[in-house]
C-alpha cells in the first residue's frame, strides 16, 4: 500500500445536520485543490478524510496544497499496514527509520478506531514499543516528553505514522455566505480577506484604479495578491472599477481637506452596489483604528455612513506588527510592499481632517452628481477571475 495523507477537521461545527454538509464541503474543496495532481482517490470515514495518490512522488506536493484549505486541522502522512504486529512493526522500521535513528527517545501513541480489534491500545502501545526498542538501540522510551511520537491507528485497515502537520484552521470555504473584500495593493486588505475567508466566508474582491495615475504595474501587483488570496479560498473574482473621473471631480469640487473621506464614501458606494449584484452579504475593509487619518473612530463613522451592508474590519483592533506578521505567515508580504502608487496616495490632502462631521463630508459629496458618478464607475468595471 502507498503512502497516503489522512486529514483531519475542527470537531466543533460537526454537532447534528450541519456536518455532512461541512464535510462534503470540504472535500469538493479539497479537491479544487489538488485538480493538478496525479491521480489520486479521496473518501471519508470516521471523521477523517482519505487522499490516496496513485504516486507517491506527488504526495509531498498534496500536503503543501492540503496546508492552505481552511477547515482542515491536522494532517498527517501516513503508511498502511496489515491489522497485525508483524506488519505494523515491518511499516514503521521500514519508513521512519531515518527519523528513529536520529532520536533518543520516542513514544508509541495507539488508536483503535476498530473496537473489535483483539488488542487494546495500551497492549499495542506496549507491544509495538517493545519491537521498535529492539530495531534501534540508540531510543528508549520517554512517555512526557519524547523526541518522537509513532501513532498507530487501528480502522477499517492499519495505519502508521509520525507527528501531525499543522493545517489552516478555520472553516470551509462557502460555509459562511459571500462578502466582498476592498482589496487595495497594501499590505492590510489581503490580511483582511484572509481572515474573513478563514471563517468560511467566500468572496470576491473590488479594487479601485485610478488610470494613468497608477501603472499597469499596480494592477498586476493587486491580480497578484488576489492570486495568493485565491490560492486558500479555491477563487477569486477581481472587480477592477475605474476611479479616476470621480478622484478628478472630488479634487475640483470639494474641500482638500475632505477629500479622503469623500473618495472612502464613493469606494463604499461603489463596492456595496457590485456586491449586491454578485449576491454578497458584507463589506471587508483593511482598516484599524487610528491607523491614518482616514481611520480615525469619527472617520469610521463617515464611512460606514455610505453603506447600508455591514461591514467587516477583522483588523480593528490590531497593530501594524501583528498586520504584518500575518502578511508575511500567508506570504502576501512581499508582494504588498513593492512601491507602485495606489490610487489614494495620488489624491491625497495635506492636511486630511481627523475629526470629520458627517454632516459636513456630506455637504461635501453632495456638491457632486454621486449617482451618475456612481453608476458609470459600476458600468465600467471590468471582472477578472484569478
Ligand atoms: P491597505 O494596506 O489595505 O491598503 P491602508 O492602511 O493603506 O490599507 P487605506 O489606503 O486608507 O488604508 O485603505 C483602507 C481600506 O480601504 C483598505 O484596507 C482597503 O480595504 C480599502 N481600499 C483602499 N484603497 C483601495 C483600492 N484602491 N481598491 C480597493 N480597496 C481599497
Ligand atoms: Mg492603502
């Protein structure tokens, strides 16, 4: 038999109807996943789900791609064996010998799933203890705190293997409804979106784009992002709406001071009617508190004044360190600090208001043709789908 990866997901959510749902879920989004694999077949049993690729070869390439699917815990790469002790014992001496001839101490960690199997994990545990203790005199046993775990696991077949991978966590993606993500090329709107996809929630993203104030350059920049974005949520669809004529209108008609927050508004606006056409159920935003003068608490106000929809901010009430330690773990970092200008940088007043009134930004917008602004910037969206 192969080696073969078995996957493992959050106990939690799986309580009464909701979880064949879940699983099934899962798996078809698994299998998104490993489209360009080799051959491989993929089941579930006893809340575990089974990858079995036709080749070996491919299997380290599976638990790289398997690392990124939201609701999966843990994985493990595992080697089938025989229901006996001979067969265990060969498993094991044969496939981690590398990894217990390098170790001092290890433990042997028994399932038994099987409860009509003849032995109790305790005698597997001791039993196959014993036999690794006689392949490799350089180990003894340490049962707080060895060097190495070896797990066998007793199903409907035996199973061997060593310590778990870690998996992403969180919940299938599309578990949660839609909501579309104000994906700029920074570094704070790709964390946001990974956080809010965690979650279950799919979505699609709108990005403004201000042409020739920004290059080309700047809009592949953000397809980027929304590719590695994309590369945990299974897909990603990039609305890119044109956004110079209501930056130029802004700049000619309202007070420099308010620009920002009149140009977050339309952003809003805008966002919220593609989402309601694309069947969304809530904004994501970047933001945190106090971050820029555009994020202030009353700043916020006059934002989420613009939309009726909710809107998420799961960075809040984070630091820009913990922004960026997040950035770097999901690998959008890199990407998001090369210097090509955004379309607000352009745009921006010297001396932005920190303290805005509601009021007085509308007062502002108001001085413009919101509508047509609107609606011709939706009428020339272009979609991507990355
Ligand atoms: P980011 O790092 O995400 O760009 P930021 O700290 O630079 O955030 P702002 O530029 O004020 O903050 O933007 C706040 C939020 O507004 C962003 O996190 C993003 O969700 C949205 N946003 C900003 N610019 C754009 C854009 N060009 N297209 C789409 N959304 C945008
Ligand atoms: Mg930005």
């Amino acid at each position: 038999m192969n080696r073969l990866v078995l996957v493992r997901y959050g106990e939690i959510i799986l309580k009464g109807l909701n979880r064949p749902v879940f699983e099934d879920l899962l798996v078809k989004n698994i299998r998104q996943a490993l489209k360009d694999e080799c051959e491989l077949k993929i089941y579930k049993a006893q809340a575990t789900i089974y990858i079995e690729p036709k080749d070996d070869s491919c299997t380290d390439s599976i638990v790289e791609k398997l690392k990124k699917v939201f609701g999966i815990v843990s994985i493990v790469v595992a080697y089938g064996a025989e229901k006996n002790m001979d067969d265990i014992e060969k498993q094991i001496v044969e496939n981690f010998a590398t990894e217990l001839k390098n170790a001092k101490t290890f433990k042997v960690i028994a399932k038994r799933a099987d409860k009509k199997f003849h032995m109790q994990s305790p005698e597997i545990c001791e039993e196959i203890g014993g036999r690794i203790l006689d392949a490799f005199p350089n180990l003894s046993v340490d049962v707080k705190n060895p060097e190495i775990n070896v797990y066998v696991e007793i199903r409907e077949h035996g199973y061997v293997h060593l310590d778990k991978i870690q998996g992403a966590g969180g919940m299938p993606s599309g578990s949660n409804g839609k909501a579309m993500l104000l994906l700029s090329g920074g570094i704070d709107s790709p964390v946001a979106g990974y956080m809010i996809g965690k979650r279950g929630v799919y979505m699609e993203a709108v990005h403004f784009f201000s042409y020739p104030y920004t290059s080309d350059r700047a809009k592949d920049k953000v397809l980027k992002l929304a590719s590695i974005i994309a590369s945990y949520t299974g897909s990603l669809k990039v609305h890119i709406v044109p956004f110079t004529d209501i930056q130029l209108e802004i700049r000619d008609k309202c007070p420099e001071e308010h620009l920002t927050l009149v140009m977050r508004r339309f952003m809003m606006a805008i966002a919220e009617r593609i989402a309601i056409k694309r069947g969304c159920q809530a904004l994501i935003t970047g933001e945190s508190i106090g971050q820029v003068a555009s994020q202030t608490m009353s700043a916020l106000a006059v934002t989420d004044d613009a939309v009726n929809m909710p809107v998420f901010r799961p960075l809040i009430g984070m630091d820009k360190e913990e922004i960026v330690e997040i950035s770097r773990k999901i690998d959008t970092f890199e990407t998001s600090i090369l210097p090509y200008e955004d379309c607000c940088t352009v745009f921006t007043p010297r001396h932005p208001t920190t303290k805005p009134k509601i009021e007085r930004i509308v007062f502002s917008q108001e001085k413009l043709d919101i509508e047509r602004l609107i609606n011709e910037a939706v009428e020339g969206t272009e979609t991507v789908e990355v």
